[in-house]
C-alpha cells in the first residue's frame, strides 16, 4: 500500500512541474534541446529508489504501474485541413488508425479532427488564448503566425519541459532537427514536426528543352559542387532564343516566382535576421545580400534571359509558362509540382539553385511552412504530449524508405529523388522569417520591383528603405494580439 501510495504522489508531483513549466515567455531560458536528465547505468540505483534489500519486511515488489487515466477528455487535432486519416487511403494512414485506436484505449480519451477555415484560423487561435482556452490540444500553425505573434505573446508551451520529464526524447529519430532548431527561440522549442523535411524552393529544369538544346546535365554539375551562378548564366544564354524568327523571345532560359530571393539566399545571405528573436533585423542591405540583388538584375536586364511576367498576368505565370514548354529552368516552391506533372509534356528534373560567390553549399529557401504545436492554455499538457510521443512514434511494419514513394511518384528520374534525400540528409533548407512580419513584407513588392525592372539599383533601393523597413521589424514586435484580431478581420 505504501509503495503505491508512494507512486501516486510521484505522478501528481510529474504533472505539476510540467504544467508549471508550460507557462510560455515568461518562463526561464530552458537546456538545449535534447538535455536529459542522467539515467542510472543498468543494475544501479537511482535516487529514491529501493532495493530489494531495502523493501519494508513482507512487502512484495509491485506490478507494472498502470497506465494513466486521461478521465475521457478529447484530444483535438487542429488544422485548416482535414487531418484525419482515411481508411485505407493508405498503409501509413491505417498504421495511424490503428495507433489512434490502441492509443484512446490505453489512456481513456478519444480523438476529434477540428478543421477551421484559413481565413478565421489565426483570429480563433488568438482569441481562445486570450481567454486562457485553445483551438486544440494538438495545433498546426502557418509560420507567419507562429513567430513572432504565437512566440511573442506565450501562447505556447516549451517543448524543453517535456524533455526534462523525459517523455520527448529529441534525439529519436522521428524529431525533425531542422524544425527543433528553427523554433527553438532563446534556448526554448516552442514548435515541432516529425519526419524528414519537406522541400520548399527548387529549381525545375526542362529535361527535354535541355537534351534538344545540346545543355550540360545539371545532375552532373549539381552533384560535382560546379553548378554556380556563373555555370547558370551560360546555360541561360544559350536557351534563351527567338525560335520562329518574328523578332520576339519566344524560349527563355530562366524564369521563377521570387527570384530575387533565391540569389539572396544562394549568396549566404538573407532579408531579416532573428538570431535575437526579439530584435529582428533588415540585413538586405549586407555585401552579400546587395551582391546577389545586383546579380539577379543583371540576369534580367543586362543578359536578358529571364522571362518576366507580362503586364495583368496571373502570380503564377512562370509556372504556366515552363509547364509549356517556354523555359529551361524555373525556381519555385516544390508544392507546385502536381500542377505542373498535370499539365506538362517534356520530362522534367529538380536540383536546387546553384551557388552565388560568397556561398559554401547549395541552399534551399525555406518559406511559408506549417509548425505543430502544443498551445500553453491546453490543460494538463503533458498528458497531451504523452499522447502525441506514442503516437508518433516508429510503427513496426514500417519501411525507412517508404517516404521516396511520394516524390517517385511526382518525378521523371531517381536522380531527382537524391537530390531531395541530399537536401535532407545535409541540412540544406535554411528558414526565412521574412513573410512572418507582413507590412515590411508588402513594402518590399515596390523596392524588389523596382530592382527586378532596374529602374533603381539595388543599393539605391535598399538604402532608401532600411530605416523604414527596421522602425516596422522593430514595431511588429510590440502589436498587441486584439490588433492582430483586426488586422485579420480588416484583411477579411
């Protein structure tokens, strides 16, 4: 009796710490990720524990604690999405089925998917936080509201508190590094994903335009460490030409949405630096950065082999325009792959955007993402993380190579699909916070125009609004959330 007793009281003191700890900004600066508490070696005793020896007189040794009992509460998993898994629809998603199920068993309580539509999502999600309640235990957040408005307000728990009581393990496997680096902000992880990184900016290249052209490989150039601005110009050149005679560019060597951005970021460099989460700061105007916008000009109007959009065309021109047939090579976001598998005739590869002069490695510009996350209203959250620990972790029939078969599926060669395990395996995707802070964001369509069409250069435009676009990083940290609610309803 006393040694259950004793247990008793163990739990109740494990859910009190943790839930002290979820208390988000106003907490102390937690360990680095993955510091755990020092486990007894096998055989040795840890503090407080007995002996056989030391066991009260006619006291036998307890069975296997019981599991907790969560008193039936829900469990919710939040999107913008459907996340629930359909029967069937897969082997991964009756593995997860299967898990969920043992899962509401094991600790009495049950799971519901809350889907709530993009353009009330951030407004509910704040709202409920200011009333100290949340959308969902278990919660998807775009990136744009995660930092700084989800970080900067505490509306989340340090996953580092979980750690501590050893129910994350963030040296498993199944934790994304990538993801615990990008959203730990002063020593505290306040976002997670599970899994391989899923790529975001690539560059798209006509592999039929290139054979009947007579261009280079790019497989061969990326993966020798030669594919570099200079080795992308000169194969530009070369496709970009007047294919009927009537005096017009009708095939181009390159085009992208947000081009710009990728020469920065090739270049070891980047618009907005939050190593200090709570002063950002405008670093267009770097060397580097100034050195890549200058490139990315030259590309347009000194060589002439980038297709601009035309006057009223949709966003998402360029996309329509390679898929066509018209361009070579196309930087953009991986996700518009289905579209242009659907839509394209020519066979087609990835590899990333090739290496400016200042850069050490290939780099991909990682950008509007989702971050799951506990939120620090949800009560007794550490019942919610043990739950969510169990049900991601490894499943026994599952294969480490299964996560290729979604790329092979949207890709011509495997070469492509190495490119991407590349991209993983060494870390290349680097986050850019640049969107999360909007109105710096929509100042930045006029100078980015104003460079791309060259009707400024690039240190002139930068330095006419670096004071301004820093008074706005610096400004954007100290909205309070009911403005955010507005902002939300007036975008409406």
């Amino acid at each position: 009796m006393l040694k259950k007793i004793a247990l008793l009281l163990s739990i109740i003191m494990l859910l009190l710490a943790v839930m002290a700890g979820c208390g988000g900004g106003n907490q102390p600066a937690a360990d680095n990720t993955g510091d755990q508490k020092e486990q007894p070696a096998e055989g040795e005793k840890s503090d407080g524990e007995e002996t056989e020896g030391e066991k009260a007189d006619g006291e036998e040794a307890d069975d296997e604690a019981p599991p907790l009992d969560f008193g039936g509460r829900t469990i919710r998993y939040t999107a913008w999405w459907n996340l629930e898994p359909q029967p069937g629809s897969s082997a991964a998603a009756d593995r997860q089925i299967a898990r969920r199920t043992e899962l509401e068993k094991k600790y009495n309580c049950k799971v519901e998917y809350v889907n709530i539509p993009w353009d009330q999502y951030l407004q509910q999600f704040i709202t409920a936080a200011m009333a100290g309640d949340s959308i969902g235990e278990l919660v998807t957040l775009d990136s744009r509201w995660f930092y700084p408005t989800a970080v900067a307000n505490g509306y989340l728990c340090d996953l580092n508190d979980f750690a501590k009581q050893g129910i994350f393990d963030f040296t498993e496997p199944k934790w994304n590094q990538d993801f615990l680096k990008w959203c730990t902000f002063d020593g505290k992880i306040y976002g997670y994903a599970i899994g391989k990184t899923y790529p975001r900016s690539v560059l798209f290249w006509n592999k039929s335009l290139f054979e009947r052209e007579g261009l280079p490989d790019l497989y061969e150039l990326f993966f020798n460490g030669e594919w570099t601005w200079e080795k992308m110009l000169e194969i530009a050149k070369k496709a970009t030409k007047d294919k009927d005679g009537d005096g017009k560019i009708d095939q181009w060597g390159l085009s992208g949405i947000d081009l710009g951005a990728a020469f920065v970021f090739s270049n070891n460099a980047e618009f907005v630096d939050v190593s200090d989460p709570y002063h950002p700061k405008f670093v267009l105007d770097s060397p580097n950065a100034l050195e890549a916008l200058q490139a990315w000009q030259d590309f347009v109007q000194k060589h002439k082999v980038v297709e601009v959009n035309p006057e009223g065309a949709p966003w998402d021109y360029p996309r329509q325009s390679f898929a066509n047939g018209n361009v070579a090579m196309l930087y953009t976001q991986w996700w518009m792959v289905d579209d242009i598998k659907n839509s394209m005739k020519d066979e087609y590869g990835i590899v990333l955007f090739p290496k400016g002069p200042k850069a050490t490695d290939y780099v991909s510009q990682y950008s509007g993402f989702t971050i799951d996350v506990i939120p620090s209203t949800v009560k007794n959250p550490e019942q919610v993380a043990i739950f969510q620990n169990e049900m991601t972790e490894p499943y026994p029939d599952e294969d480490p190579e299964e996560w290729k078969d979604y790329y092979i599926e949207r890709l011509y060669d495997t070469k492509s699909v190495e490119v991407i395990e590349m991209l993983i395996n060494k870390g290349l995707s680097k986050v850019d916070w640049f969107a999360s802070f909007d109105d710096v964001l929509q100042m930045s369509y006029t100078f980015m125009a104003e460079i791309q069409n060259g009707s400024k250069t690039p240190q002139v435009a930068i330095s006419e609004v670096a004071q301004q676009a820093q008074t706005l990083l610096d400004n954007a940290l100290k909205k309070k959330p009911e403005e955010l609610i507005k902002t939300e309803e007036s975008a409406e």
